[in-house]
C-alpha cells in the first residue's frame, strides 16, 4: 500500500499506506453506501477535517476515484448527473438579463461594497451572472469556498460584479518556490493559502480602476470572514490569468506579484495528458508582511 500512496502524492488528499489499507477495508465492507457517504466515513474514522471541523469530503471522493482507478477499491456506481468538467448548466431570469451600460468614474459610484452570498435565492443569481457572463462559466467550488457580490451605491445601488475565493492549487511549482517551504511546511499550512477563483465585472459596467479598487477591498475583508467561516486565517492569496485571454494589469495594478506560469495541467489532469495546454500566470498577494516566513516556518 505504500507504493500505491506515493503514486497518490499530488492530489487534495495525501494518505499513508495504511491509511489507504484502512480506506480499502471500508469500501469492501460498507459496500451499500453511496460515494458520498462513504466519503464521509473515511473522513470521520481518519479525522480528515478542515481547522473549521467540517469534513473533507469533497477531497475525499477524488482521493476516492483516484484509487479506483488504481484499481484499489471498487466504488458504487455514480448517481444521474452531469459530467465531469462539464460548467454547471444555470437558468437565465430577467435578474440577469443585460442591463443599460452604466458608465461613470470611481468616485461616482463610491462606496463599492462586497456583500456575501447568502440565502437560496441570492446563490441562485450568483450562479446566473457567472454562469452567462464569465469566460469560464460557473461550475462547483473545489473545497471550502466563500462567494461575494461587487455593489455600488451610486448612482442607485447595483451590483455590478462577482467574486468567489476558494480551495488553493495543491502544488504549483513556481508559488512553493517563492514560498520556500519544504513538503511538510506545505502539507501542514497550505490551508492558509486561498485562490481567488472567480472575478466578473458585469460587461455593462465600464468604471476605470473598479478592478484594482474591488481586489484591495478583497484583501481586507477577506481574512476576517474567511477564519470566521473555516477557523483559518489566510496569508496569501493567488490566482492564475489565462495568458491567452488577459494581462492581469488589474493584479499588478493592486499590487499583487507575477510570479511565473503553470504548467496548464489543471487539477483534474491526474495523468499528465495536458501538459502545457493552458498556461496561466500565477499572482500573489501576501495578506500579512511576514507571510512567507510564516508559511515556511520550521514549527
């Protein structure tokens, strides 16, 4: 089993040989459980939870999948669902709809607020505006993850865009290297890395440096509610910019750090088959000044 546990290494999840033992036994003999469930049970017997004591079970089920597909346990048959990879399909309301372009400089629309998602009916128009107006769509958040609306005040409050923070990149080259920290260092304190995941302004909305002010507002909220919600503070966060598509002059001009590329794998290339497909430039905004020291530190 520990052979098997190595070829493991790089996913949400990193479990010993006897980890992975256990979790074999509990697939064999819990057998009329669903994915789910059986997820959750790894997790409770392993003590896999976030520092907020909320299971891992979204990290679990691919750590699961993996080891099926290593042939390691057998796993129930998946319910009806979409597939895998494919953006989550969103209804279009006339909440939705394009709006008459609203045009007008910073200090005419102050104050910008970022207001939390909360409430059914409020994800629902999150979805929405992700799903018709991002290049990516909108698909599941990968891991813990808190979602914010871009309001103005002026000259009517609006919304005007849509923020989700998330999960982090379990490895980047080019992020652990600035970092500096071991394999240890990282596995013990990537939690307090957080990926800006999602960031749309409305395409109706043209506000010179809405961007840039929307990403420093981000950076002080954002520590504060996130430990309130998960019981961790972040240090840093990043993102990736599609090189094909942007520049990320909004980061630089927020003073966020370009630190290099990925190698456009992505995280559900476990195989390696996409190497280099889609570069993104990864940024970085350090949360406290001794943010680097602290991830890397020996204790």
């Amino acid at each position: 089993m520990e052979e098997v546990a190595t070829r493991l290494k790089g996913g949400g999840l990193e479990p010993s040989g006897s980890e992975v033992a256990t979790i074999q036994e509990l697939a064999k003999s819990l057998g009329g459980l669903s994915r789910t469930e059986l997820s959750a049970t790894v997790c409770e017997l392993l003590g896999w939870r976030r520092a907020s004591g909320r299971l891992k079970t979204r990290e679990c089920l691919d750590l699961l999948e993996r080891l099926a597909a290593e042939g390691v346990v057998v796993l129930p048959r998946k319910s009806g669902g979409r597939p895998r990879g494919r953006r989550t399909g969103v209804p279009c309301t006339g909440q939705g709809d394009p709006q008459p372009p609203l045009v007008a400089c910073l200090a005419e629309v102050q104050p910008v607020c970022l207001r939390q998602v909360e409430g059914g009916a409020a994800h629902a128009l999150w979805r929405e505006l992700v799903g018709r107006y991002h290049y990516l769509g909108h698909a599941t958040a990968f891991g813990a993850s808190l979602r914010y609306f871009v309001e103005v005040a002026r000259p009517t409050q609006a919304i005007v865009g849509c923020l989700q923070f998330g999960s982090p990149a379990w490895r980047m080259a080019a992020r652990d290297r600035w970092i500096g920290w071991s394999e240890a260092q990282r596995c013990a304190r990537l939690s307090a890395v957080v990926q800006h995941s999602r960031f749309l302004l409305l395409p109706w909305v043209h506000i010179p440096h809405l961007a840039s002010h929307v990403l420093a507002r981000a950076a002080r909220q954002l520590p504060s509610e996130w430990q309130e919600r998960f019981g961790v503070r972040p240090l840093l966060l990043e993102t990736l910019v599609d090189i094909r598509l942007f520049k990320g002059t909004c980061y630089r001009a927020a003073n966020w750090i370009a630190l290099g590329e990925t190698t456009g794998r992505g995280r559900q290339d476990r195989d390696h088959q996409r190497h280099g497909s889609a570069p993104k430039k990864i940024f970085v905004f350090p949360l406290a000044s001794n943010a680097r020291r602290r991830l890397a530190a020996s204790e």
